[in-house]
C-alpha cells in the first residue's frame, strides 16, 4: 500500500506536468521570457494614438494624455516594463502639473517591415524578368517604373519611421499595400513609357486605329495588354497616395483629439496643448499630389487615353504628382516639431531627449516630478509630444538592398544551369563565372562595410531623408548592373562557345568522307552526335542539303554541274551555322521564347529564301554588319550589346553615389574617411571614362579584316572577353585602397593610444594591431 501511495501522486504529477497552467490566469509577475508582454502587444487596438502610450493595448483613452511614454530605448520589440502602482496612477487629480515628455516612441512587430520589403520587391523584379531590355526606350521605361515604386515605399517607411503604431489599422494599411505591389507586378508586361506617344502597342508606328477597327490579332492582343496594364497601373497608384494621405489625416485627427481632451482638463489653469505645425504639411499637401494622380487615372480612362496629347499629360501628371510629394516631404522634415521662438519648456526632461519609462519612477523618499517641468505663469502652451516608432531608416535602406542584391544573384544564378549544360564551353566562362561572384561580393562589401556602415545618419533630418534619396540611383543602378552583368556573362559564353562549336564542327567535317549518293553519309556517327548535342538532327540536314543540290529531286545527281553544286553547298553551310547560332542562343538565354518574333521571321526566311543566303555569298557590303547573316545575329544580340556599352557607367553611378552617401550620412571626421570617400568618387569617374569605348566609326560586332583599329572600342572589349574582369579589378582596387586606408587609420589609433610610435608609412607593414 505504502509503495502505490508514494508513486501515484508522483504518476499524476508527471501527467500534470504536460498540461501545466491549462486552467491558469496569465500571472503578469512570471514575465521572465516576455510571453505576458507578446500577449499584450498582439491583442492590439483598431486605432492607437500615436501620441499616446499603447498601454499595450489595454489602456484607455479616457487618461489622455497622462499616460504619455517616452522614448523607452533598449530592444525594440519590447515595450518596457509598467512602473510601479505608486508611481504610475493615471488618474488627472494626481499628475495636474505633468508636462508631457518630449517624444514618444511605440514598438511594433519588425516582421511587417520585412514582409512589405518582399511584397515591394515583386513589384519591380516581375518587370525585369519580363523586359528583354533591347532597347535604350525600354531601360528609361524601367526607370521610370522603379522611380514611382521607390518612392512609395520611401514615403511608406518615412510614415511609418513617425506614427507607425502596433494597430489594425497599420497592419491593414500594409495589406492593402501588397494588393497594389501584387497589381502593379501583375501588369509590368504590358508597360511602355512609348505606347500612344512614338507607337501604338505592337507595331513600330503610330495608328489612331481602335480595338474595334483592327482585325490583326497580335496588334489587337498587345493593344488589350497595354491598355489594361496603364489602367491597373494608375489605379494602383492612385489608392497608394490616397492610402498615405488618409494616414497622415488620421494622425492630424488624432492630434487634434489629443490636444481638445487636455484643453478640457485643463482649463481651470488656462493650459494649451498645440498641435505642431508640421503635421498640417502633409494632410494638406498630399491633397495636391492625389488630385494629380486621380486626374491622371481620369486621363486614362478617357476616350482621350491613346491619343498622343492624352498619353503625354498622364505622365505630367504622375511626374508632377511625385515631385510635389518629394518637396513637401523634404518641408516637413525641414519644419521644426516646435518653433524655436514658442513658449513652454522646450521639452520634457532636461537630462536626456528622452526618458525610459523604467526612469520615470524616482527613489524612494525623492520628489516624483523632479525633474519634470511644471507649468508656470509663462508656461501656458505646451507641445505634443513628437511620436517615434521602432522603424530604422537605417535598417530598411540595407534590408531592400539585401532583398535587390539578392533578387541579382537569383537572376545571374539562373544563367548557370544554361551555361553548364551548354556543350563546348569556351575557356572564358570560368574566369566569368568568378568575376561575377566577386562583382556581387564587392557591391554588398562596400555598402555594408563602407566608412559609414552600422550607424545611423547624423544632422538634420532633412540631412537624413537627402542620404536616403541618394540611394535611389544606388539601388537603381545595382539592379540595372546586375542585369547587365548577367547579359555579359550569356554574351561571353555564347560568343566562346559558339567560336569553339565551329572550329570543332570544320575539323568533325573535313575528317568525314560525305556522298549525296550514299545513304550511309546520313547515318555518320561523328557528324550525328556533334549535332544532336546542339539540338539538330543530321539526317535531317543532309535530306535538306540533298534537296538544294538535286533541285528538291528534280535534277539528278549525277547531272548537277560543279558550279552549282559548289553554290549549293555554300548556302547550306550558311544555313546550317545560323542554325546552330539560334540553338546555342536558345540554350544561352532560356528557349525559344526569348527570341522576338520579328526576329524569328528573318531566321525563317534565311531558312526557306535561297536568295538571301546567296547575296551574303554574292555581294560585297560596304558594312560587314549589312549581310543578312549578320544582321539576324546582331539583332539577336541586341541587349546583350546594349549593355556592353553602358556597363562601366552603371559600375561608376555604384561608387559615386556610395562616395555622396557617405559624405551626406555624417561629417567626415578624418583624414582616412575622407580618403575612401574620394577614392570611391574617383574611381567611379574612371570607369566613367570606359564610356569613351562607345566612340569609333564601326558601331558594329562585325567588321572586315584591317578595319579593327576603327571599330569601336567597345565591341574590341567584347571580343577580347574583359568586360567583366574590367569592372572586376576595378572593384578590387577599390577594396583594396580602403583597406590601406582602414590599416592606416587603425595605426593612426594604435599610436593615438600610445601602443605604436612612428611614421606610418613605416609601421604598415611591420605592425600588427
């Protein structure tokens, strides 16, 4: 009996264990891992005032405005511990002569932030996976695009760096935010700055032609998609300021609310809480920029939409639109919370900017608003307070510019598998495959790791948000460089491969002996399985060429004359290396798909005319660059070309604008951050000078045989396989100038201190840290 009572209490305690506190309270005091604090942020109001504490949640608003919290610092995500009951009564009689605190920061979940950044991200990607980028139009209607689709998100995150609130309104806000990402990715397909303005969808002209007069299904199925597209395009836009300027309203609600409910409870004392004037900036001013973008979404919906005159005004409207917002924006940052000539104490406690809450509770036995001015006589206007949230501008700048840099490693990823299973490798893709490593290497090394990485922009915050518009061209240009280094990479590879498919085809040949009489020929084993790996079938092209000597059987063989049947040949072997270009295309840049279908028509009629083979044979052009044959090739190569020649330019924004970023983030305070500050700037304006390549008479990949010194020197940079390594030592230099630099500040520190002592050009080498 002994034994089974002594083990079934344990037995039933062991089972309890499992369902521990299953019919518990919460108990507040058990708060050591922060599961009461996460409870309490998640049961989040629909609407907090941002100038009032969240309570977490549970306060009410009827304690307005004693409940103010300032800065609390620490973890974000956290919001700080309630003081103690004593100290923290919220009831008016008791805190009548409590000035509100200078700033008030709310926590919220950083998790929102992060899933925004992904959504916004999708918006601008899907345009670049769709464009093919062959034209300089077609790189300004990406601009423009990414233009409008940053600052939604910087006029986002500057919003959300000052009132963002743990609310459902916010967290709703955000998901109305990734509809419009989802809509405008949706429709990049189908976007072109040009359309209505130099030609209509699908062709290369102008035609005033409705959709219900065109009987072209391919015109009237391009015309459908851009039409569509401008229209979700403008909507979107449209309700993504109207979303932002009913935030900013809410707010000026909220304060204005805040300051009527103090006025009430202090009148007796003739106290006046004053809403800052810069909360008035947006509310008003975004009414302008909203008319703009609702006047431009009332254009396109227009019978007037497709005209050129309507095509033309939409985009002054969306340009006006964005530029006011841009300047009241830098106003309201430029305005002040308070004016330097108001009354009242400047702000809440005197020690610090902001105080913790934890700090708000003195000793025992101290003066509880000690150190808190009371209102005097010339006290009786008082501020409210400036709200903060746990939003980083710092924090969300590098987060996009993982999230970009990632979305170019993806896309240069991709090419791999292509490349890799591309038979006949020429020697320069390996050295291509690393420089493209290191160039996505170094981008991440120098923004991250630059004189001003890891701390957040000091001055004005006009200062603040100038360092994050710089960043624009910055992100602008990653994407546009990464996009071009893919492009060079598939170029390099396609072109030394291609070199190497055709010395190795001409050897294969001239070691065969080959009859038209003689069906074995078809079935050659060498020639068969050189072929097969570049997608063709040689019985297949020994029946065509069969057919273009034999007249397609009408002649006999043995009745051919030499001169034709040498003719023949010659056009054949034309056809069949065409061929073998489009398959190696294919297999380079992603299939068939990806050749345009004008394109596709001259690669068909090359096939089928016989014509045009025999005058690439035939006739003698002025430009090598003028024969059919290389003029399907350039045209296939277009944007892989186009990107050869402003690479460098995009390489040389990268670096100037890291130089202006590090220069407006913070003053520099010596020498060496002023070194790498130059050194970038520098560097950036050599490779700007690379765009001199462009310069020459031949504006062609293809030339004669002696006219190589007159070609221009970008496509001699092309062919020799350097444009890569080019930017990649450019690169390298860079990084290793800052890290002479960095060794020389170290030094410079060492000896401040008094652990080295000498030159430093003396200690470089010799000392270690």
């Amino acid at each position: 009996m002994n034994t089974q009572s002594t083990q079934f209490p344990a037995a039933k305690q062991s089972d309890k264990k499992y369902f521990r506190g299953f019919r518990h309270d919460v108990d507040s005091d058990d708060d050591d891992d922060g599961l009461t604090e996460q409870r309490l942020e998640q049961w989040r109001p629909f609407s907090q005032n941002p100038f009032v504490s969240s309570g977490l949640g549970l306060a009410s608003e009827s304690n307005l405005p004693q409940i103010l919290v300032t800065n609390v610092g620490g973890d974000a995500e956290r919001v700080p511990d309630k003081p103690e009951s004593s100290c923290s009564s919220t009831d008016l009689s008791q805190h009548q002569f409590v000035s509100p605190p200078s700033t008030i920061t709310h926590a919220g979940p950083t998790w929102v932030n992060l899933f925004y950044d992904l959504a916004w991200t999708a918006s601008f990607a899907s345009l670049t996976q769709n464009n093919q980028f062959n034209e300089p139009w077609e790189t300004v209607s990406y601009i423009a695009f990414f233009l409008v689709v940053w600052w939604l998100w910087a006029s986002q995150t500057l919003y959300s760096i000052h009132f963002y609130t743990n609310d459902w309104v916010h967290l709703l806000s955000i998901f109305v935010q990734l509809i419009i990402f989802g809509l405008l990715a949706a429709t990049t397909r189908g976007y072109d700055v040009t359309a209505y303005i130099r030609h209509s969808p699908g062709i290369s002209t102008l035609d005033p032609k409705t959709m219900e007069e065109m009987v072209d299904p391919e015109r009237y199925r391009a015309d459908r998609v851009a039409d569509y597209s401008l229209k979700v395009i403008a909507v979107s836009l449209a309700l993504s300021r109207t979303l932002l300027w009913a935030q900013h309203l809410l707010v000026l609600w909220h304060a204005r609310r805040t300051a009527l409910l103090w006025h009430a409870r202090r009148t007796a004392r003739k106290q006046k809480l004053l809403v800052p004037r810069k909360l008035y900036i947006l509310p008003i001013g975004l009414t302008i920029s909203n008319v703009l973008y609702w006047a431009a979404m009332r254009v396109i919906f227009s019978d007037g939409g497709k005209t050129v005159r309507g095509a033309t005004f939409k985009f002054i409207f969306w340009g006006a639109g964005l530029v006011s917002e841009v300047l009241l924006h830098l106003l309201m940052e430029h305005t002040s919370w308070r004016p330097a000539n108001s009354d009242g104490p400047a702000q809440g406690p005197t020690n610090a900017h902001t105080t913790s809450q934890d700090h708000q509770s003195p000793p025992e036995g101290s003066n509880a608003l000690s150190e808190i001015p009371s209102p005097t006589p010339t006290q009786q206007s008082q501020f409210l307070p400036e709200p903060l949230s746990n939003v980083n501008l710092r924090d969300r700048l590098e987060g996009i510019t993982t999230v970009i840099l990632g979305e170019g490693i993806n896309g240069i990823a991709g090419t791999l598998y292509a490349v890799i299973s591309a038979p006949g490798l020429g020697g320069p893709v390996a050295v291509n495959i690393a420089c493209a490593a290191t160039i996505v290497y170094f981008l991440a090394y120098f923004y991250f790791e630059g004189p001003t990485g890891r701390r957040d922009p000091k001055g004005s915050k006009v200062r603040r948000m100038v360092w994050m518009l710089l960043h624009f061209p910055f992100m602008l240009s990653i994407i546009l460089l990464l996009l071009g280094v893919k492009n060079q990479f598939l170029l390099t590879s396609y072109l030394s491969t291609a070199g190497k498919t055709f010395q190795e085809f001409g050897k294969v040949m001239d070691a065969q002996e080959l009859y038209l009489d003689d069906p074995g020929s078809a079935q050659n084993m060498p020639i068969k399985n050189f072929l097969l790996k570049r997608g063709l079938v040689w019985a297949q092209e020994f029946e065509q060429l069969s057919k273009l000597v034999t007249d397609d059987g009408s002649i006999p063989l043995e009745s051919v004359d030499n001169d034709k049947f040498l003719l023949d040949v010659d056009v054949w072997n034309y056809r069949i290396s065409l061929k073998i270009m489009v398959k190696l295309y294919e297999t380079f840049m992603g299939g068939s798909e990806k050749i345009a279908p004008e394109i596709q028509t001259m690669i068909d009629e090359y096939n089928t005319n016989y014509t045009l083979p025999l005058q690439d044979i035939n006739e003698l052009h002025t430009l090598a660059s003028s024969y059919h044959y290389e003029t399907i090739l350039t045209k296939l190569l277009e944007a892989n070309l186009l990107g050869a020649r402003y690479i460098t330019g995009l390489a040389a924004v990268i670096l100037i604008s890291l130089s202006f970023m590090n220069r407006v983030h913070s003053k520099p305070r010596d020498r060496f951050q002023w070194g790498i500050i130059f050194t970038r700037f520098a560097m950036g304006f050599v490779l700007l000078l690379l765009l001199l390549l462009n310069i020459g008479r031949y504006q062609s990949l293809w030339v004669y045989e002696g006219q190589e010194n007159q070609q221009a020197g970008v496509f001699l940079w092309v062919w020799s396989w350097w444009v890569l390594p080019t930017i990649t030592l450019a690169f390298v230099a860079e990084f290793v100038l800052e890290a002479i630099l960095l060794r020389c500040a170290g030094l410079a520190i060492a000896r401040k201190r008094g652990r080295v002592s000498g030159p430093l050009w003396r200690l470089f080498l010799g000392k270690s840290l």
